[in-house]
C-alpha cells in the first residue's frame, strides 16, 4: 500500500490519496492519527504539506508506525531561505540538518531527537530560469553534506533555495 498525503489536486494512481479539502480524496486531517495499520504502508509521499501540520513531528512518527521496515517516505517542502516558506498558511519552517534529528546522525544538543530514519538522499533545488547561475550553485551546494551545511548556516540568504527533498526510509 502507498500513501500520498495532503495531496491537494495531485491525485497519483495506485496510492490512497488523502487530503481534508479535495472531494476526490479521502477525507482526512493530517493533524490527527491515520486509519492504518502498523508496518502496512510502503511508501508515503509528504509533498508540499509537512509545513503546513500543526504538529509535524507527530506525523512523522504516525508514518514512521504505518510504514514497513525499508519503506520510503519521500518529503519536499520549501527551505527556509525561501520566500515562499513564509506563506500565512505555513506553520513550519524546514532546513535539510532538521531531518537529521531523526536518524542516527543525531546524538548530540539539547532537543528531542529520534532515530527512526535513515537518509536515503536529500537535495536542495534553486530558482532557475533567468538566475542562470543558481546551476551552479544547485550542483556546488548539493555536493556533499559538509557544502551544504555550510550554505545552509552561511550563504543561503544571499543565494536562497526554492525547495528540499528528503527520503528517508525506516530502519
């Protein structure tokens, strides 16, 4: 089974598409527990809505119960340095070293953190068109985690990204 929640009108065949506002989906609230039953989930799509739950940790943690052991949960979301992460609607602000406080990566700070994820891959996407050198810095940025890192915590309010996309897959 795969799941596409909070799809909006992206209605995928073959998953259980849901989403509480489009008619043509299965009606439900993300900020509550899902009608699922443990490790019965394979791949869970989060585009575009992780920023707008109440609570996303708590989602996080309801796919990381539904999905089964290797299962993916494929995540895109606006970075921070983005204008449009700061839409009224958005109640989250999301940075690739966020989805490291769920995998073994983590250890260290005084936060909540969890390990219930490995991080199959992510990558920050730029702006192109006619900002002709966000190419170039997409491919310098997404070279390693140390490059993005130090984008992220030095230069990514003079370049600023369009959006991350994460999979994490469950251990």
């Amino acid at each position: 089974m795969k799941l596409n929640l909070g799809c909006g009108y992206d209605i995928r065949k073959g998953y259980d598409n849901i989403d509480k506002h489009n008619p043509q989906a299965i009606k439900h609230d993300l900020n509550k527990l899902l009608p699922y039953k443990d490790n019965s989930v394979s791949e869970i799509l989060l585009y575009d809505i992780l920023e707008h739950i109440d609570k996303p940790i708590k989602l996080l943690k309801e796919c990381h119960r539904m999905i089964t052991a290797k299962g993916i949960i494929k995540i895109r979301l606006p970075h921070f340095s983005c204008s449009n992460a700061y839409d009224p609607l958005h109640k989250t602000y999301w940075g690739t070293s966020y989805f490291k406080r769920f995998t073994e990566i983590s250890g260290k700070g005084s936060y909540e953190q969890y390990n219930w994820f490995k991080i199959k891959k992510y990558k920050i996407h730029f702006f192109k068109g006619k900002m002709f050198w966000n190419n170039l810095i997409e491919r310098l940025v997404n070279l390693n985690d140390s490059t993005m890192r130090i984008w992220e915590e030095n230069l990514c309010w003079l370049y600023p990204a369009n959006y991350i996309e994460v999979e994490l897959e469950k251990k």
